[in-house]
C-alpha cells in the first residue's frame, strides 16, 4: 500500500499525523506523548517525546522543521537533522524549544502558509493566530501578522487552499459554530461564511430545525479551489462536503454532500491520495457505539476530483481487508478471556469494598501504634 500524499489523524492512540514532504515519511503524534516519524510501514520509529499531551503538529515546506502543540497551548518546535541517502528521516539531535504560545487554551490545529512566512495555530477559545514564522525558530517567534477572529464556537480546523494564477493563498477554518469561513491571513479579514448546518440539510433528516453541526476536519485538494470538508451531527451523523471557492471573489459554495454510510462514529480527520485521488476519513467510536472508546474506523471515498463519488467497500479499497485491520484494530475478544477479565475485576473491587476483620491482638497493636494520639500539656 503506498501512502504517498496521505495523512490522517487516528482516535485516542494514534490521533495526528502529517507527512514529510520530501521523503517517503509521516510524522505522527499519539495520546501517550510520544512523537514519531514512521515509515510507510505501520510501525511507528520514536523520535521525540512531550511532556504534554500532543494536540497539533505541522511539518514546514522544506521539511527542516516540526512543531507541535501541547495541551497547555504551547507549540514546540524540532530541528530535523534532513534526510539520509535511503531517504528516512534522521532523528532530531537537538532539544524541542518553545516557539510560540496561546496561554492554557488548547490549541487544535496547526498549519504552515503555503510559502513559509507563517505558522498558523487555532485554538478552543475561537481564535487563529497567524505569525511570522522566524529565520531562527529554536530562539522563539516573537511577530505576529494578524488574527483571524469571528468564530464564535471552538476551532477546529484550517487549511489553506489556493490557486497558481493567485499570489497568496486563502485559509479555510472549520468550527463547532456550524461554519467554515474563508481569511484573508495577511491582515486577518472575514472574507465568507458558509453554514454549514444548510449543507446537512441536503441530506434527508425528520428534524423539524436544523441542529449544531461541527466541523471536524478540512482537507483542501492540491491546485484547485476546492475543499472537502468531513461534518458531525448530535445524532452522530456522519459525511463529507464539498466545497468550491471563488478566491477572486471571496466566495465559498456547495458542491457535493456525501452521506458516509454505517454505525455511530465521529469522524476526525481527511486526507487525499495524491497518487490515486481517493479521500480517505478516519472516524472514532462515539459514546452512543458499541464499539471500544479505542476502535477506529477508516472509510475511502473515490471521484472527489473527478465525481461522481461513493464509498469504497472495504475489500476494494487499496490494501483490502489487511490494510484496515492494522489502522483500525481487532475488537474481537474470546469469550473465556473476557470472563477471566470480568471475575478478575469482580474479586478485586470485592477486596477494596469488603471491611478488614482484626483479631483482639491485632486490633490492640494498631492502637498502640497509631502515630495520631492527642499529647496532653
């Protein structure tokens, strides 16, 4: 299975990852502080470790750079020592050093301007901040461009989208406000506003008033205006939307609503295959699924460029049943061995729960050792 031009965020375990540019690489981020750059294998080949939790990574253009943010709002930033001759990443020989920070509000998503001047970073408390990414990072950036204000929810997502006849690029954000928006990141204006509430009402609902709609993940597709954009309903709806732009006009409009098929799952992250142009989504359990709060499910959609679009089933998905196995995981557990975990769990709260009995001897001991007595003057 070539990865080549994929990246995708897993629930929980596995739950960022980005990929390196000029190598056959991605550069992951886990629940466990672990910070990695795997092969395009499975395996992950540990490179830096967090003190905090990691909620946002970004690799720069010319891959000599990774930052990442902790969940106290800080973003981190890694010189990579380059690639070696098999074209894998060598491991970084210098420590992490603070780049920027948003003050204890967690930080959500990171992105690189598509030219380099910027590093891009969201956060919970509906900002995105642009700054002049410095000459020398590991001594911090100290300038910032402009902030784009105007969501009134938590942000969740940005991307950039952009055309070869234009000299910049326009910046996309999604939200838990029901709407994507379009910036200006150089002087941080509100260019558009799309609902995204009216995009799931394309879709055949018995709601009676449209209900909040959050933004889970934006993935612009590579020398066109366009973008699509994976959405979450309060009853666990689930699908994709395609957007165009008008970067001339400032202008966002719907394309396409796909309706992802299947269980309650909350989807987390897209990305195209630039090599076979298939968007592929990852999803977790919700709390409403019967599934573990750790399974995963992957989902790939063809013709997103081209159209029309429909949802692979798994075995025509490239790397079949084997590939999802290994993103996804078993959940499958021999009913002797849930039995054996459920009586070891039954016997243990049973020990905590049950009071200790003491015979005369013992319990006189324990008063006569008990370093509590009241001294008397």
């Amino acid at each position: 299975m070539n990865l080549m031009g994929l990246h995708i965020r897993i629930p929980l375990e596995l739950f960022a990852m980005v990929r390196v540019e000029s190598s056959s690489c991605l550069q992951a981020t886990t629940s466990s502080s672990r910070f990695g750059l795997p092969s395009l294998g499975i395996a992950l080949t540990p490179c830096k470790a967090s003190e905090k939790r990691v909620s946002a990574v970004a690799v720069n253009g010319n891959d000599s750079h990774v930052c990442y943010a902790d969940k106290f709002g800080v973003v981190w930033v890694v010189e990579l020592d380059g690639i070696d001759d098999e074209g894998e990443v060598l491991l970084p020989s210098k420590k992490g050093a603070p780049l920027l920070s948003h003050y204890c509000s967690i930080i959500t998503s990171l992105e690189f301007s598509p030219d380099g001047r910027y590093i891009l970073s969201a956060d919970r408390d509906f900002k995105i901040r642009v700054t002049v990414f410095p000459k020398e990072p590991l001594q911090g950036a100290h300038e910032i461009q402009s902030f784009c204000l105007g969501h009134t929810e938590f942000v969740t997502c940005i991307a950039f989208v952009w055309n070869p006849e234009l000299t910049q690029g326009y910046l996309m954000s999604g939200s838990g406000d029901s709407t994507v928006r379009l910036w200006d990141t150089t002087s941080g204006s509100l260019l558009n506003t799309c609902e995204v509430s009216t995009m799931a009402g394309h879709l055949e609902s018995n709601e009676s008033e449209p209900m909040q709609v959050t933004v889970t993940d934006i993935c612009a597709i590579p020398n066109t205006c366009s973008a699509a954009v994976s959405i979450q309903r309060q009853v666990y709806f689930q699908g994709i939307v395609l957007l165009s732009s008008d970067l001339s006009a400032h202008t966002l409009s719907i394309t396409n609503v796909i309706k992802i098929p299947g269980e309650s799952f909350i989807p987390t992250s897209i990305s195209l295959s630039t090599s076979t142009t298939l968007l592929w989504m990852v999803s977790g359990a919700s709390n409403g699924s019967n599934h573990p709060a750790g399974y995963s499910r992957v989902r790939v959609i063809s013709g997103i460029e081209t159209g029309p679009s429909s949802v692979l089933e798994d075995e025509l998905i490239p790397g079949g049943t084997k590939l999802l196995e290994k993103l996804q995981g078993k959940v499958s557990v021999e009913e002797s061995v849930m039995s054996a975990a459920a009586e070891a769990v039954r016997a243990a709260m049973s020990s905590l729960l049950m009071k200790k009995q003491y015979s005369d001897e013992k319990r006189e001991f324990r008063k006569r050792s008990r370093n509590d007595k009241k001294t008397t003057h």
